[in-house]
C-alpha cells in the first residue's frame, strides 16, 4: 500500500491530485492523511471531493473517507476503465484542478474516455483557466502521445460556479518525452479574452486592446480573439489566456481573471505581464506548465527536460511525489537564471 503523508512539501492538493491519479495508474491501495494540512481550510473541500470520486469511477476504485473535511482517505482502484463519466462540483471550485487529478489516469485508460464536468467554476482564483488548459497545457501533452479536446459548455466564475466542459481523450499506448532545451525567438503570441453577458461594457474587448497595448510597448504584436459568451445566465466573469510559441518548439502561457472591482484593463495587464516574465525570462515551460508537466515526464518513456524560471513549491512538491510513487529520478540544475528539470 502507498502511504502518502500529505503535510509534506507545499501540503497542499497537489499531493492529492497526483497520489491519487499515480495510485490508479499503478493499480495500487492508497492511504494518504493529513490532506491539504497547510491549507487555511484542511481536509476535502468540494472540489477534492468530487476529483475522489471521479477518480475512483474511473479506475473502479473502493474508497473510504471521503466526505468533506475529511483528512485522511483510503483509495484502492481495480483498472482504469473506457467510456464517459460524469462530476459535478456543485460549487465555484475549480474543473481545471478536477481535470488535472483525472487526465493522467484516462491516459492510461484501455479506450477513449469522456469526462462531461458540471456546476463548477472553468475561471477562478488559484487555478489555471480553462482557456490555459485548453490552448497550453493540451497541445503540450499531444506531442507527448495524450490526444484531448475541451469543449467549454458554460462558464463558471466566483460564487456560483455552474460552469459546463466536456474532456475527450483517445487511448494511447504509451507517453513520450518530450525535450525542450532552447527557447529561440517568439514566432507568434495569441490569446483568448472572454467575458460572459458582460458584452454591453466590452469587457472582453478591453482586456483584449490592453494586453495587447503592453505587449506592443515591449516589441510583441499579439493576435487575440475576443468572446461575448452568453452561455451562463445566472453568472457574469471574464477571462484572458495568452500564450506565445516560440521557434524552438516552446509553448508558455499567461492568464487572468476578471473580479469584483478589478478593472478589464488590468486583467489585460496582469495577463500580458505574466506572459513577459516567461518570455524575458527565456523559459520553455511557465512556472505552472513546470509543475503540471512532471507527472507525464515522470511516466513517459526515455529523456525530458525543460527550463523554468522559479522552483515554485508545487513544482518542488510534484518531483518529491512522484520520485517516492514511481521510483524514478529528476534532475534539477540551474543555468543561468533560470532552473533546468530532467528526468532519465
């Protein structure tokens, strides 16, 4: 059996997320306490509760101790199964994050699997967009072997959530590396500015033209397609995702949400500026793709490295957890200012 003390590292549900995914891919009994133990509210929140639930209908799994605020669980799976499930988070909580237990495991599933997710939030805080997931994170993990689509139904924001995706993943037969080892030159940048029944104060327009605005002041023109959603009625938000791609085959993002009393204009400055820290930075992963990453490098067949620009706590957190499941090794070195993470 595996046992997971999740006051470890950054004790946060990153440990979660991935033992849990890692426990079902390898078919093993799972005992993890201590859950979420740094966080300001310790124990299953809905979102982590429902991620358990949906991870243990995807790989048949028995589990024992999950009900909200709970700190300890049991996870015992018997074989990632094929076909569709359905979560509901009931909440804001975030689907990315849901998304993110899952999709290592319907990598490893036997046919295609279809994960339809609903009543959660695809844009809130602590989380990556879905707009991210979509355009970053996917297209990375397709030259690593995992074909995925997401189709957004519905946005969900902060309080309401009543978000709506549909993931769709082709089986594979095994992950590859990948290697990105240079960053090149900026070949192009584009990005997503959505905003949902806020059309009448061109808030997706104003996200988009102020990204854009700070992008051109550091030499960087952007293509950026702008979205007036109405599939929510009940929930107003907005969004920005950009991503740049670079001659040497890097894929960085930089996203921001809308929120009470934050301005379009800023949303559009908070993505842009994020994004530019990656690019001056000379990255060829952003500081969150470095951390979501180590899960399919740490199974994917022979050598993969990245640059990243800062060991963050979830990146540090990742390589801990998967060296102790799996049994494997990364190597992290740092060039110049920036930190060099292989795995052999």
């Amino acid at each position: 059996m595996l046992e997971i003390d999740g006051s470890q590292k950054s004790g946060s549900g990153t440990i979660l997320r991935l033992s849990i995914a890692l426990a079902g891919i390898l078919e093993e009994p799972l005992y993890i306490y201590n859950i979420r133990h740094r966080r300001r509210q310790p124990g299953l929140r809905p979102q982590h509760l429902e991620s358990v639930n949906t991870a243990a209908k995807l790989c048949n799994a028995e589990i024992e101790g999950a009900k909200l605020g709970s700190r300890e669980l049991w996870f015992k799976p018997s074989g990632i199964i094929s076909g569709e499930v359905r979560a509901e988070i009931g909440t804001a909580g975030s689907i990315s994050m849901l998304l993110l237990t899952v999709l290592p495991l319907c990598a490893y599933a036997k046919g295609d699997i279809k994960v339809h997710v609903v009543n959660g939030g695809t844009d809130v805080r602590y989380a990556p967009t879905i707009n991210y997931m979509k355009y970053v994170l996917l297209p990375i993990l397709d030259r690593m072997g995992l074909k995925a689509s997401l189709a957004v139904k519905k946005y969900g924001y902060y309080p309401k959530g009543m978000g709506e995706v549909l993931l769709t993943i082709g089986s594979i037969s095994r992950l590859t590396s990948i290697r990105l080892k240079e960053f090149g030159g900026v070949e192009e940048i584009g990005g997503v500015s959505v905003c949902t029944f806020l059309e009448d104060r061109r808030v997706a327009e104003r996200q988009a033209e102020a990204a854009k605005s700070v992008l051109r002041n550091n030499g960087y023109a952007a293509k950026i397609r702008v979205i007036n959603d109405r599939s929510n009625p009940l929930q107003k938000g907005s969004s920005l995702v950009l991503w740049a791609k670079t001659s040497k085959g890097a894929l960085l993002g930089g996203d921001a949400i809308g929120e009470l009393r934050k301005s379009s204009e800023v949303v559009g400055r908070d993505a842009a500026e994020s994004l530019l820290r990656e690019i001056d930075a000379g990255a060829t992963g952003d500081i969150h793709l470095a951390d979501m990453l180590v899960p399919y490098v740490a199974l994917a067949d022979g050598t993969s490295s990245y640059l990243t620009r800062e060991m963050t706590d979830h990146l540090d957190t990742n390589i801990w957890l998967v060296e102790k499941i799996l049994g494997v090794k990364f190597q992290v070195s740092k060039v110049r200012n920036l930190y060099r993470i292989e795995k052999s």
